[in-house]
C-alpha cells in the first residue's frame, strides 16, 4: 500500500547546508534543526545567514522536529 504523507508550508530562518541536509533554525527560539533535503521541498537559492525561507515538510518529519 502506497503512503503519501500530508505536507504544510513552514517559514523558517536559513542558517546552513551540505549536499544533503538543510540546517535552519525557527523563528521562535532559533535552535538549529537539520532537514534531510530528500525529504522537503524548497527553493534552492542563494540564501544568506539569517534569510527567511519557507519549506515543505511532511507532517511526519515537522512532528519529528517539534515544528507543529
């Protein structure tokens, strides 16, 4: 049986990356989170230290991270 996990949009803070994860950081108390980068979806630009970005999360793994 094929499972597709319901997804939301997330504003968070960008702090760093690797070739496979996202490292960012909520809004709220800026600890730094890293995000698998096969698992969301985000607009891969330039981003700075500190720059706002929104990325989709699967409930799953926002849950897993105390992001909801």
């Amino acid at each position: 049986m094929s499972y597709r996990s319901n997804v939301n949009d997330y504003e968070l803070v960008y702090i760093t990356q690797t070739e496979l994860a996202i490292g960012i950081a909520t809004v709220e108390d800026g600890n730094l989170i890293w995000l698998p980068k096969s698992q969301i979806q985000y607009i891969d630009d330039d981003y700075e230290r500190n720059d706002p970005i929104w990325i989709t999360i699967p409930d799953w793994l926002a849950k897993e991270h105390d992001l909801v």
